[in-house]
C-alpha cells in the first residue's frame, strides 16, 4: 500500500510540472528600469542651437540693435568649428541638490526674468508626459554675457540634474533672447508630479549666478511627467482552452497516462 502511495504522489509532482511548463508565460509589467536616462536638444530663435567653439567674454559695449545680436550670435557659431565648451560644465550631471542648497554669488547682475514650460508625448494617455520643454528668458545688467544653464527634475524638494546646456550669450534685457531645452525622459522617471528647477551660471567665473524654482516660479511646480519606459502598457495573454466533444485535452491525456501507469503497477506489484 506504501508503494502505491508513494507512486501516486511521484505522478502528482510530474503532472504539476507539466502543467507548470504548459502554462502561458505572463510579462512582467513591474520590471522598469531605475537608471535615469534623458536625452535633450536645444533651440534659439526658432530653430536648433548651434552651439559655439568659443564665446567672448561679458561686455558693457553698446549693441547698434536687435539685428545685430542675432548676426553675431549665428557668426561665432558658424565661424567656429572647435567641440564646444560645454564638456567642461558635465561635473553638473549626477548631482542631487534642495533649493536651500542654492547659493547665489552675483547681487543682482542677473536674473531669469520668465520660464515656459510645454508637455508633450504621452503615449498611453495616463496624464503623464515623458517630454517636456522649459523656454526661458534671462536677463543681466551687461550688454552681452556669455552663460549656461543647468535643468534639474526633483520630488520632495531633492533635484536630479538632467541636462547641461551649451553655452551662450544674454542680451541685457532683450525679450528675444530666450533659450528653449527639450528633453525626452526615457528611464528612472516613474509617473509622478514633479518640480522644476534651473540655473544660470556665469561661463566666464563659473559661478551661479540666477535660479528658478518650484517656490519662484508656480509655472515649475507639479509637473506630470513619466519616462518612455512607463509609457507602454504590457498586457497579460490569456489562453483559453475550449473542450468539445470527441476531442482529447491535456487533463484528459494525464488522466489516462495516470491509469495506464496504475494498472502496470498494480501488475508487478499486487497487494
């Protein structure tokens, strides 16, 4: 009797791992990838930023008009053909900071006058947009300074710096001189209201010289964003068996293998 049992048990596990092995595979739609990735592109004067190999230094030096501004902006970017400076600045990337950790050093030489920011890309219609754009125009008590901005993404009050921009002139208080950052989240966001944060630096001291925030600016705050990988929505493929009469299921397959392998047994073993 203890053979028999012992047989019945070995078939139950066999036909368990059967079913196991038969049953449909199911994606796993938790599996996001937490390494942040952002991919960004600059634009000036409603085309892409082209950035330059060298930028002069601030000056007070009077500029004849707004003509004149954009001409020497295009000139140096296109005279020059050396990798731009921005390399320099990419110390910036990977840092986490709260806005009480801002230290301004210049007293009112500059500011960010005002920010834009534009939603775009939501693939699965959550709310949640996994590109956006911040459009901003900063103004300085110089009649041209060359500068570059650091984007930052936070919750909580802690920011992540995602992107570092090229460097490029302000104009005193020119309202044409915006400078737009498109980035694309396309991992380590997960949906949630997030906070805005950026700063100006100084490309001749190095210094930070202007910042905006959440708190600055209501503009920045409770944006709705996601990465690209949280965009897509995995469903479960359901396998449904349909029995009919005259047909032969896996169950009943199992069911016979199971019999016939009783009756050999029972045979070289009788009770």
């Amino acid at each position: 009797m203890k053979n028999v049992i012992r047989a019945l048990t070995a078939y139950s596990a066999i036909a368990t791992l059967q079913l196991v092995l038969l049953s449909p595979a199911h994606a796993n739609t938790d599996s996001k990838s937490e390494e942040k990735q952002v991919t960004s592109n600059e634009f000036r004067y409603d085309k892409p930023f082209e950035a330059a190999g060298s930028l002069l230094p601030k000056t007070t030096d009077g500029l004849p008009n707004e003509s004149v501004v954009e001409h020497s902006t295009n000139g140096v970017a296109s005279q020059q053909n050396t990798p731009s400076k921005t390399n320099k600045h990419q110390h910036h990337l990977g840092v986490n900071k709260s806005s009480s950790d801002i230290v301004i050093s210049s007293v009112n030489e500059f500011w960010i006058y005002e920010s834009w920011v534009t939603l775009e890309q939501d693939i699965d219609y959550d709310g949640y947009h996994s590109t956006f754009s911040i459009e901003f125009d900063a103004d300085t008590i110089f009649t041209r300074a060359p500068v570059y901005a650091v984007l930052y993404l936070g919750r909580d009050g802690v920011y992540d710096a995602i992107h570092v921009s090229s460097e490029f002139y302000i104009y005193s208080e020119d309202s044409t001189d915006t400078f737009t950052i498109e980035s694309s989240l396309v991992s380590g966001f997960p949906p949630d209201e997030y906070d805005i944060l950026l700063e100006l630096y100084d490309a001749d001291t190095e210094m930070l010289v202007a910042f905006t925030d959440a708190y600055d600016d209501g503009a920045l705050a409770y944006i709705s964003l996601e990465s690209e990988n949280y965009e897509y929505v995995v469903e479960d493929t359901v396998v449904i068996v349909e029995e009919h009469g005259g047909t032969w299921t896996v169950f009943s397959l199992l069911l016979i293998g199971g019999l016939a392998f009783m009756r050999r047994w029972t045979a070289k073993n009788p009770l």
